[in-house]
C-alpha cells in the first residue's frame, strides 16, 4: 500500500481509537471509506474520459492517412459526359414485313 505494514496500521488505529473514542470511530471510518468510494468513482470516470478522447484521436488520425493515401480523382466538371449514341439492332428496328419462319416450322 504505501509502505505501511501490519505493526504500523495496528498503531494508526490503536492512536485513531484513543483520539476519537468508541462512538465516534465508527462514523469516522465510515465517512472516510464512502470519500475514498467517491475518489475511486470520480477517478476512474476521469480515466475513461481520457481514454475515450485518445480513442477518438486515434480514428481521426486513421482516417487522415487513409485519405491520404488514397489517390486524388480529378473535379468532375459541369458539362454532362460524353455519351455515345446506341447502335440499333435488328430487333429494335419495327419492320412491316412478318417474321420469317424457318422451313422446317412452316407446315
């Protein structure tokens, strides 16, 4: 803990009874434990609030060298692109004429 053995907190508490006597021991000790609760609480929050912002860094940082490396495509610009006109197919032209069957299916 902090280089406290058994023999000096025994003393610690031994001095801690004589100062505040029986009644008020108790309080005190109970008081001190819910303080050092609310520390740890506060504490730990404070640490995962620190965490959570290098967290976030770090994934800015990640997205900066991605896009970095990605290579840069030239502004599309306002003229419409260039399309070429369909080329008409056979089956896309009407025609008067009726379709030609084979010979082998006109009977």
């Amino acid at each position: 803990m902090f280089g406290i053995g058994m023999p000096e907190l025994i003393v610690i508490l031994v001095v801690a009874l004589i100062v505040l006597g029986p009644k008020r021991l108790p309080e005190v000790a109970r008081s001190l434990g819910k303080a050092m609760a609310e520390f740890r609480r506060q504490s730990s929050d404070i640490m995962e609030e620190f965490q959570a912002q290098a967290r976030l860094e770090e994934d800015l940082e990640r997205r900066r060298a991605v896009q970095a490396a990605q290579p840069r495509t030239a502004a599309p610009s306002d003229a419409p692109p260039a399309t070429q006109p369909a080329q008409a197919t056979a089956s896309d032209t009407p025609s008067s004429a009726p379709p030609v069957r084979p010979p082998s299916a006109q009977t």
